[in-house]
C-alpha cells in the first residue's frame, strides 16, 4: 500500500514535497525524490567512516542478487527521473518505457492482497523478466535488469563486502532480513536491537548500503485510486496518523528507494512478513527507535518530545538528523552469533543455504566444515536442509518457481499468481552450538525490543 500513492504525487514541486511525507505514509514502498537515483555511501563524523559489510552471505555486491518484480519497478516509475535515465543511459525508446510502466503497473494493481498465501519472490522476479522481455527484448532486458538492481541497492553496493556475518566498527543500523532483526551499532558497539517484521516475497526487503537522515513524525496517507483500494478506502482522502486504517504508524523514517523503517505493525507481525519493501515496527518500538537514531545522528530528540508528538497527531513534524546515520540491509541466512550457527529459512528463494555458503561462513571465524565432530556435521546438514526453503514451505534454490496452483474454492483469474504472501509455513530457524566457534562470531542481541512478540526459544538477550 504504498506505490500507488506516488502515481498521484509526483506531479509537481509541491507533490515532490508531499511525497516524502505521505509516500512514504502509503505502507511502504516509497520512491525518494529525484536525487536518490545513486546515493553515495553515507558517512559519519562522530564515529570511524562506514566500513563495508557483507549485504548476502558470498556476494561481494548486493545489487548482484536484487530479484526485479514489477510492483518494485511500479514504485521506482513514480520518480520522473527513472523513466529519463532508461532513455538516456540504456537507450530505450519512448514507447518502450511505456510498456515497462504499463506493465509494472498493471501487476501492482492486480495484486490480489486478501487472495491465497501462494506467492514467491523467484515466481514475481519471473513474471517481471517475461514481461519486461517483452517490451524490450531480451538483450535490453538484461541490461535494463543490471540498472534497475543497482538503483534499489541504493548505490553503496560496491561498498560492501564479501566477508559475511561482519562485525561494524563505526556507527550504523543492520538489519538483516532472515533473522528479523535491527540492529544500532554505536563506533562499533551493538547498543540495542529490535525484532522486525520485513517485505513480502512480492515486495522483498532490498540489500545494500543506504543512509537515515530524517525521522518524520504523524505521517498521513492518501490512499491511491487503485482497484484494491475500492471498498476499503475512499481514493484521495487522507487517513491521518494514528489511525487504524494508517499502515505507517505514528513515525516514518526514509532510508532511500523504495524503503522505509516505520512504525505501525502488530506484535504479532513481527518476526514475519508485514510490509511492502520496509523495515516495520510496533509504535512502541519506532518512538524508541526515534530517539535512539536522533542521538547517533547528533539531533535532539527526547522521549518526552515523542510522547508530546504522539498526542498531536493532526501535526506532521520533522526532525533532520545533523549527521545521516548508515543503514545496511543484509540477507543473511546463515551466521555465526555469539559461538552459535545460526541457520534461518530462505524466505526469499534465493538458494543461499548451502554447504558453499556455510564453509564461507565458517572459514570466516577460521574454522572449517571438517573440524566439526561427526554430531555437529550431521545436525548442520540437516539444517541447511530444513531451511533451504521458501515461505511456503517448497525447496528454495533460487531460481525461478513455477506458478502457483490457485487455492480451491476461490474464482480463478488471470492474475491467480499475483497475491501477496503473508504468512510463513513451518519452522524459521535452526541453532546449533558448535564447540569450535565458541567465543566467536556476530554479537547477540542487546537489549532486545521484541515489541511484544514471542520470542523464540534459545534465543540469547544480553545486556549492554
């Protein structure tokens, strides 16, 4: 519920503008402004500069394993300036952008949201790639597919690093999708962390290096004339903040193309499945968030200053962070935590639990797969295998999946394929303790914020 709203915005100086406050407002994929195309990696001055992280576990660039699906590219066409670089860095003709927004376009309004759990990130990313083919051929394709991975990475992509589960030595966020989990890094000291609900397999949480600067707060939406609003929503008319109708939440906070990290989420969707393309939060957890963010970006904020915002909901308000915090978004589906192996489900299908990505794991912390006893060997396997799949349950490889069969009992379309996954079958992860890695590996959680939400067991929580 987000993209559409840029449709309607992006029309003048004055809609650039509001599109910042409410965009980001329409649950969540959001366009930046025309500035954001390829943002450079951002730094800060009150800690060590940004040192490169791994944005997937054996990829050295995150724009590398970005999958393209149409609703992605429908928000990305609500910035002018996309549909002018298409024609002047790959040279596509007027016509061909309008096929490509046509058909972007036409896959976001079909999304059916309330129709069956059946979707997966390789069988969106399949359907983009048919279509886009399409319109401009398979040698453009490819290209144009290169552009459009490298502009949602945010452009910091060649500044991550191969060197997976790594440890920030300067002041940043990292969340990593699988684990759902956010963590605040302050000169390399993790200082809090916060369970987190990530983008559906529809609209998958991007990889890459990207940067907060601004924490807005009682963000209102407009919900877009689109078919999936009518009946819900009246078009045009705005749902202010603190609404139960407002999937943003009392705070919004931009961090690049398309994404956002916000509040707004139920307890109960965390650890899961919750948004479109965004970092989502509880309203306890975001107004927590704020204040934390703001003090590692050098703004005032206190918790009373959130309290006395959330009691004036009619007031959008901005605070602008004085340095711009570093924001990195991994998919990390096996790590080393704090002497633990930590192997989480491959909810996106993108074929990284295997025995390949494990040995780089290890080796990472120095340890390699035959130092482990004949039990650890054998309980690993099973693991990877256990999680190599995707939210529905089926074997993720990473490639392309075949099309969803229709759930009996609903009215087949010709869009049966297109539905949001919300839910995810079966266990999430597996930890097991290995002797070798003791000491060793990714911090535990800090004071973790679970916003309410079950914790799994075994999971380690430390204080700072």
């Amino acid at each position: 519920m987000g993209i559409e709203l840029l449709k309607m915005t992006w029309k003048s100086p004055l809609a650039l503008v509001a599109a910042v406050s409410l965009l980001i407002a329409s649950g969540c994929t959001t366009t930046a402004p025309t500035n954001t195309a390829a943002p450079s990696s951002p730094t800060t001055s009150a800690s060590p500069a940004a040192t490169p992280s791994p944005g997937a576990n054996g990829a050295s660039a995150a724009a590398a394993n970005l999958p393209v699906t149409l609703p992605v590219l429908d928000a990305m066409f609500a910035d002018d300036s996309f549909a002018g670089e298409l024609k002047s860095k790959l040279q596509l003709t007027d016509e061909q952008v309008e096929g490509l927004r046509k058909v972007a376009s036409e896959e976001r309004a079909n999304l059916d949201e309330e129709g069956a759990q059946s979707g997966t990130t390789p069988a969106a990313t399949r359907r983009a790639s048919e279509k886009i083919q399409s319109v401009i051929g398979a040698e453009k394709a490819a290209a144009f597919n290169s552009f459009v991975s490298e502009r949602w990475a945010g452009g910091g992509s060649a500044a991550l690093d191969a060197k997976p589960n790594s440890v920030p030595t300067d002041t940043r966020v990292v969340v990593n999708a699988p684990a759902y989990r956010m963590d605040v890094f302050q000169n390399g000291k993790l200082v809090k962390s916060y369970k987190v609900g990530i983008g559906y397999p529809e609209f998958p949480l991007p990889q890459g290096l990207r940067k907060a600067d601004t924490i807005i707060f009682n963000p209102v939406w407009t919900p877009p004339d689109e078919p999936w609003v009518k009946g819900k929503f009246a078009p045009g008319k705005k749902v202010e903040a603190g609404s139960k109708d407002n999937p943003l939440g009392l705070i919004k906070i931009p961090i690049g193309l398309p994404s956002l990290i916000h509040g707004g989420k139920a307890a109960a969707r965390l650890g899961g499945f919750a948004s479109h393309g965004c970092v989502g939060l509880t309203n306890p957890q975001v107004q927590d968030f704020s204040v934390v963010l703001a003090s590692l970006g050098g703004a005032q904020l206190t918790p009373e200053d959130v309290a006395a915002n959330a009691k004036t909901r009619d007031e959008t308000k901005q605070v602008k962070l004085s340095t711009p915090v570093p924001v990195e978004l991994r998919y990390e589906t096996i790590v080393v935590e704090d002497g633990r192996l930590h192997i989480y489900r491959d909810v996106y299908d993108k074929g990284t639990n295997t025995e390949e990505n494990l040995r780089r794991v290890l080796e990472a912390f120095g340890v390699r797969l035959e130092d482990l006893s004949e039990q650890e060997r054998a309980q690993v396997t099973d693991a990877l295998k256990a999680m190599a799949r995707d939210a529905q349950g089926n074997p993720a490889d990473g490639q392309p999946a075949a099309s969803p069969t229709p759930t009996p009992g609903k009215a087949a379309n010709k869009n049966a394929d297109v539905r949001e996954t919300k839910t995810i079958k079966g266990q999430k992860e597996v930890v097991i303790d290995i002797a070798a890695l003791r000491g060793k590996g990714y911090p535990a959680p800090v004071n973790l914020d679970t916003g309410g939400a079950p914790q799994p067991k075994g999971q380690a929580k430390k204080k700072a």
